[in-house]
C-alpha cells in the first residue's frame, strides 16, 4: 500500500472546514487532550462495521501502531530497557479521557494519565471521503508522534517538563512545550527512519512532501492562517521550520539521541 506522507496537511484544512480552532488542532497535534466539556459523551471503543470504512480504518491504525510497537522495543532493549506500548482507543464524535473530554472534530491525541492514543476514526473518513484525501501517511504521521508523546512518558521527559513549567515564567512554559512537542517530531522521525528500513515505507517524493507538509503545521503557520499575524513568544509547538528540521533530524539519524531537544537542561 502507498503511503503519501504529503496528506498530514489536510488535517489542518479538515480543521478549518469543520469549524474547529486550527489552534486546537496544534493542540492534539501536541499529544494534550483539549479541555472541552460538551453536553455529551460516546464511550471509547465503539465497534466498527465488520468489512465496512471504520473497520479498515481500525485495521489501518492498528497496523501503524504496530510498526511503532516493533521500533520503539527495539529501541528500547537496545537500551537495556522494556517498552510497554500505549493503548489504543477508537471513538466517534466525543470521548472522555483521563486528561478531559475531547472531540472528534479535534483529531487524535494522547494523554499521558492513561497512557493512552485516542483515535476518531471518522475523522479520517471526513478527510477521505468529503475531501478526497486518503492521506494515509498523514494518519501515519500523527500517530508516530503521539506515540512519541508516550515514550516521553515512559521516559519521564513529560513529567520533568510538567514539573519545569510549573516553577516557570509563562514565557518559559512555553519554550519547555516547544522542545517537548519537537521532540516528539523527531521521535516520529526516528520512527519512519527504522519504519522505512525494515519494510520500505516510503516511495520517492514522500519525504519532501512530508517536510513541506509538517511546516504546515508550524505555530507560525498555523497563526497567519488563523490571526494573519505571528506571535513568537506564544509558541507551543515550534516554528514550520523547527518542526521540519526536527523530523528530518530524526528521520535521517534514526536515532534516539539526536533528539535532544532540550540541549544541555533536558
């Protein structure tokens, strides 16, 4: 199956389109459940339609999660370490978490308090069907770095951080989830790396239109489409061109420790 990692920025577009704050979705993208309190809830786990579009979806997500399951064990023993692999939860339209409730309309995301990938298979399917993008590798794309949300959970980079951001400056704050949200690029770089060598992911031309498609999802990006004008000190998440050279970074080394994006006070 071809994957073309160029469709991550149809999700910014289905943002738009479905009404939801592109800032909210730089936030999923971040791996932090929004705090959103709508009137109802579906619980996690709904079945999907055996044969139907969400049970290829699930299927999809399940292969992916997967290949990041096979990478980060690797990775992980070669350390001297286990890898526990996050849960995955599928949902439609709402679903409580342990970090809040969420909506479909948001994206995926990860909470670290359950260590769990939350999924809207829908949302995809809306990507596929009303918009005519499959945008596999997009998929793809989002979970490897929710995924790197988790293994700085397992990592206790999370934690650290959260504990930094709360003895600083609202500036610093953000400078701390900037570097956070960088490394889980890069982690998901690391994994298309060993992805790609093992099976081949990856076809000529996905990669540079993966790197033009991250940028796409730079606080500067998302703030001229959304304000029309760029407020550095309000970024959470890095510049376009801090996240591309993130991925690339990871992408290129596969491997862990060229993804210090902390520099010297990691």
């Amino acid at each position: 199956m071809r994957i073309g990692l160029g469709g991550l920025v149809l999700i910014v577009l289905g943002a738009w389109l479905f009404g939801a704050d592109p800032m909210t979705l730089l936030q999923v993208l971040g791996g932090g459940a929004p705090a959103q309190s709508p009137s109802g809830y579906q619980e996690p786990g709904t079945a999907a339609q055996p044969g139907g579009p969400q049970d290829e979806g699930a299927e999809f997500v399940s292969k992916i999660l997967a290949s990041t399951e096979d990478t980060w064990a690797d990775v992980f023993q070669r350390g001297g370490a286990r890898y526990e692999p996050p849960k995955l939860v599928l949902f439609s339209e709402v679903v409580r978490s342990a970090c809040g409730m969420a909506q479909g309309a948001s994206g995926p995301f990860y909470c670290p308090r359950d260590q769990k990938v939350y999924i809207d298979l829908d949302f995809y399917r809306k990507l596929r069907d009303e918009f005519h993008a499959p945008g596999d590798f997009a998929q793809a794309y989002v979970i490897a770095h929710e995924v790197g949300h988790h293994v700085q959970t397992l990592m206790g980079t999370s934690q650290r951080v959260r504990d930094r951001q709360s003895q600083s400056s609202q500036a610093d704050a953000n400078a701390l989830s900037v570097a956070l949200e960088l490394q889980a690029d890069c982690y998901a770089g690391v994994w298309a790396n060993r992805a790609n060598a093992s099976s081949h992911l990856l076809e000529p031309g996905d990669l540079e239109q993966g790197l033009q498609a991250a940028s796409a999802v730079g606080d500067d990006t998302i703030q001229k489409r959304s304000r029309g004008y760029v407020v550095p000190e309000s970024f959470t998440h890095g510049s376009a061109q801090q996240r591309v050279s993130w991925f690339r970074r990871g992408f290129d080394s596969g491997a862990l420790d060229q993804c210090d994006t902390f520099g010297s006070g990691g």
